[in-house]
C-alpha cells in the first residue's frame, strides 16, 4: 500500500498520508509523494478543493520519522522543502482543508499551517516539539504560526515544546471546528463541497491574493538560511539519537 493515497470525490481530491502504524509520519517518498499529490490536483480542473487527512484515528501525521527523514535532514542528504522559499502547499491555490484526526505535531503541524481551513477530533493534540530534541520546525512554522495564532501562544509552542489540546487550538484559532473522531473527514469534505459550489476562478483567485499578500517567500529563505546552524549541528544529531536510545540529551550547544 502506497504510504501517500491520492483519491478524487466529486469535486474534492482527497491526500491520505497513510503510515498508521508510524503515526503517519514523514519519510522522504511520503514528501515527494505529498507534493505530487498536491501538484496534480492543483492542475485537475475538475477538482475544487483539497482535503488533506491522516490513516486510522490516532494520528494525523506525528513529523519526521526520527529513524529515517531527521537523521538524512541533519545530514544534509534531504531537504524537506527543496525550495527554501516554498512550504507545504504555499503555491497551490486551490484551498486545502486539514481533516485532523490525531495527534498532529512537528512536520505534520507545519503541513496544517500550510492549510486553508482546519477541522479537528476532539482527541486531537497539536504542537512543536523539535527544541527539545536539538532541531527545529524549519519547515514554515517560525513564519506561519505567528502569523496565524497570538504571538505569546505562537511562541510558547516554539520555545516550550509543549502541545496543546484541540480545545486550546479552537480558542486560539489554530482551528476552525472540533467535531469527534468519526465525523472529522466528512466534516472537511463537506466544507470542500460548500467552497466547490462557489465560481472556481473566484475562490483561486481570492486564496492567491490572500496568500501572495503576506509575501511569505522571503521570510520563508530567511527561516531557511537560519535554520542549517542548527540542523547541521552536533546538537541536531544528538537530540534524535537520545530519542531512540530513550534517555536525556546531552547538549553541547554546537
């Protein structure tokens, strides 16, 4: 089974990362799978709307797998964003719904701060955790999420780590709706359904203007240039490497 599932209902394209058993997490294939994905309903004029989801209920997508994608990251084998001035979906125009059906945290966050419109299970959790294991969130949130949610909550998932829980996410507006589990992709679907029935040139347009307005290209190459002190650091190596030996980092801070 692909790890990345790519269907069509209607007027909806339907993205389904698709590793369950690993929390939906983020390997090299699953990236190229998902922009791929996205690129081709982009081009499908059939298609009016995107909804982007998660296999089975426990997780939307948990971020990179820390045994395959962080450690080819810091290594400089892989870049999870090949463009530094692109993030997920920051050139498609169509709007992406997030059907968040769990736990939704480090690359999987930044892949719903790339959406347009976000519903959530109630059992959903949401957050940052990558300075507790010596990388960061270098795939848009620095830009994104402080643009998105109050500069203080922004930060406190940044610099804290610490997740929050659907409720919280409405409250801040990280989210548009909570809904329980079950309901979470027909919810978005029908969301996409109510945006299909509108003039599809309208809707692009109204989404590109809205989204070339922030100018997020640069901010997004300077989060980039940033970002390789720490990804190449020792620190960066250290941090997954503690994780999978479940045990405290030792931080050299270099």
């Amino acid at each position: 089974m692909a790890p990345v599932l790519y269907e069509t209902r209607g007027r909806v394209a339907i993205i389904t990362l698709n590793r369950p058993a690993k929390h939906n997490s983020l390997t090299p294939e699953v990236l190229e799978l998902l922009a791929r994905h996205a690129e081709a309903a982009q081009h499908d004029h059939h298609v009016r709307a995107i909804v982007v989801t998660g296999t089975g209920d426990r997780a939307f997508c948990a971020g990179g797998d820390l045994a395959e994608l962080i450690p080819q990251v810091a290594s400089g084998a892989v870049a999870v964003v090949p463009d530094p001035a692109k993030r997920f979906f920051s050139d498609i125009f169509k709007p992406v719904i997030a059907a968040v059906n769990g736990l939704c945290i480090a690359g999987g966050l930044e892949i719903m701060l790339g959406t347009d419109l976000r519903i959530a299970a109630s059992h959903a959790t949401f957050g940052l955790g990558e300075v507790r294991w010596g990388v960061i969130p270098a795939a848009g949130s620095h830009v994104r999420l402080p643009r998105q949610i109050p500069w203080a909550i922004a930060m406190q998932m940044l610099l804290t780590a610490t997740p929050i829980n659907a409720a919280r996410a409405y409250e801040v507006g990280l989210v548009n709706e909570i809904v329980e589990g079950p309901a979470v992709l027909e919810r978005a679907i029908q969301l996409a359904n109510e945006i299909a029935d509108n003039a599809p040139l309208a809707v692009e347009t109204a989404k590109e203007i809205a989204v070339r307005a922030l100018a997020l290209e640069p901010a997004f190459a300077l989060e980039h240039a940033l970002a390789e002190r720490v990804l190449r650091s020792d620190d960066a190596r250290e941090g997954p490497r503690a994780f999978t030996e479940r045990r405290q980092p030792n931080w050299s801070g270099h």
